[in-house]
C-alpha cells in the first residue's frame, strides 16, 4: 500500500491496481489528471490474490483499510479490481470509478471509462466514452518538425505481421520526407525486425525497449513533429495522438475482423488516422487537436483529462 499525499482538502482517492502495467497506468494517468485539476491524496491498494474475486467478500480482508482516510474516489481497472471496489465502497464509502468496461454490470458503478471501440449497445448515464485507452501521455507544445518517430508493435492475433511490409513502409515514409528519424521497438517486436533494421538500415538509429528507461518514449513524442505507428498497437497509437503530433498508421493484413480492427479502420474513416497508402497519395497526417475534430462527448460534468481528454472536477467534492 503506497500513498502520494497533497496537502489538507484534498480528495481522497484509492487506487486500486491489479498489478499490469497497462491497466496501472490507466489509474494513474486519470488519478494524475484529476490532480491537475484538484489537490489530490491518492493511495494505492494492490489486490493480491487474496482480495481477487470472491475472496474480497471474506470478513476481516479489508481491514487493513480502516487505517486510510475515508475515500472520495476508489478508481480501478481490470477485473480483478471490480468487486474488491464494491467492497471497499461498501465498508468505507466513496463513489466507484472503473476504468475499461467492466465485467459486472456497469450500475453497479458511479462512474465507467469505456473505450468506444468496445462498442456498447446501450450507453447509460453513468458511462462515458472514451477514445482509446486512458494514459499518462500530456498533450505537448514542443514538438519538432525536424524530429519524427517510429513506433513499432509485433505479432498480435488481431494483425499479421511482416518484417517485410512494415520496413517497406517505414523506407516509403523516409525517402518521401526530410526529418530526422528514431525507430522504437515494443517488447513484442521480433527479433529478426530489430537485427535486420540494424544491418540494412544503419544510418536510422533504433531504440529497443530494454534500452530505455520509462520517461523516453513520452519525451520522445512530446518532441516528434510527426509519429508513425504500426496498426497492432492501438496503445501505442493513443498516446501518440494524445501529445497533439501528428500520427500515422504503418499498415498490417487483418487476420480477423474484430473490435481492434475495426477501431482502426473507424480513425482512418472518420478522419482521426492516415495509413502510409493515403499518406502516399497525398492525405494529410492528422492530429488530435484539429478543429474539425472533437474526440469525446464529455456528458455529466465531468471532462477526462488523459488520452486527449480533461477532468472537471466539480462533482468530486460534491459527490464525496
């Protein structure tokens, strides 16, 4: 249990984290965002398996909250944070904010973030969508138009991966522009991209994700005037449009037609994505603070301030 405390009058939020990065950093990134707005004392519950499931309805498995101020807020994201934050909810009050779509119902909770790429049927008052995954990224204004990134993904069940087709790609993009470039591997990239790229490719530097710590990548798109993304990595997508740079779309064959892939082809169609094709043909790379652009409906009074997005405050307390 870890706590960042901010002074007196603050809202109290518990951070509930099921121990993956990707969902983490989703709580952290809205709890960060809130804090922009509002004196924040966030504490940090790890569920272990002992609060997973069932086993958080067990007598005497919270008591180890009692010694925490009262929430305002308990946040979560992943499954196994859904009933641990209707138990905490239940014992030690605070509203119920879930991150993702949840996997009980979402009246159970005050507050569900859901992706609109997870494509609810029906969208009750207390859901707001989100464009993409929530995220730690800020939108910056020190972007360079001398600098572009690289951002490359790996195998997945949702694309087919081709060392091939992505440095095809990527060799397009850079014999048709005079910037300065850096590629960036994910830990899914295969082995075989990143040695190859090293061999044919010696004059563009690259980057592996062992080889940097966590701060590179958002400093690095903080400062890149324009990104490429391979298609398979709708996260790393998000963050980069969530800088404000402009972002395009290094193109995979679809194995399936699912939920992801439909994503993608939904930026492309409504203006938000270019592929390295339309690029080529003379589309314009988009970015996420066009005018013409409005990436959320923030019903309620709330404004999500992470992936592009702002929180309004003003029902925290009231709520609390």
């Amino acid at each position: 249990m870890r706590s960042t405390e901010s002074p007196a009058e603050s809202v109290v939020i518990w951070r509930l984290l099921d121990g993956r990065s990707g969902h983490e950093n989703q709580v952290i990134g809205l709890t960060e965002a809130i804090a922009r707005r509002v004196s924040v004392q966030a504490f940090d519950i790890t569920i272990a398996q002992s609060l997973r499931g069932l086993r958080s309805l067990i007598p005497g498995r919270l008591s180890f909250a009692k010694s925490l101020p009262a929430p305002d807020l308990l946040i979560g994201a992943g499954h196994a944070t859904h009933l641990p934050l209707l138990t905490c909810q239940k014992q030690f009050g605070g509203q119920t904010v879930v991150v993702m779509k949840p996997s009980l119902p979402t009246a159970l909770f005050n507050l569900c973030l859901i992706p609109a790429h997870d494509n609810l049927i029906f969208q009750p008052h207390n859901v707001i969508r989100t464009e993409g995954a929530l995220n730690r990224i800020e939108p910056s204004a020190e972007h360079d138009s001398s600098k572009g990134l690289f951002l490359i993904g790996g195998p997945s069940k949702h694309f087919q991966w081709s060392d091939d087709a992505v440095m095809d790609q990527v060799r397009q993009v850079v014999q048709q522009s005079s910037v300065h470039w850096t590629v960036a591997t994910s830990e899914r990239t295969p082995d075989s991209f990143i040695s190859r790229w090293r061999v044919e490719s010696p004059g563009i530097p690259l980057v592996t994700a062992l080889e940097c710590s966590s701060e590179w990548l958002p400093e690095q798109l903080a400062q890149s005037g324009v990104v490429w993304v391979t298609c398979d990595s709708m996260s790393m997508i998000y963050e980069a449009m969530t800088t404000g740079t402009h972002v395009g779309l290094l193109e995979l064959p679809i194995i399936r037609r699912d939920r992801i892939t439909r994503n993608i082809q939904r930026l492309c169609g409504m203006g938000w994505g270019v592929t390295s094709r339309q690029w080529l043909a003379g589309r314009r790379l988009p970015t996420l603070s066009d005018s013409s652009r409005n990436p959320i409906a923030a019903p309620q009074s709330w404004w999500i301030a992470c992936s592009g997005f702002r929180v309004h405050c003003r029902r925290l307390h009231g709520n609390s």
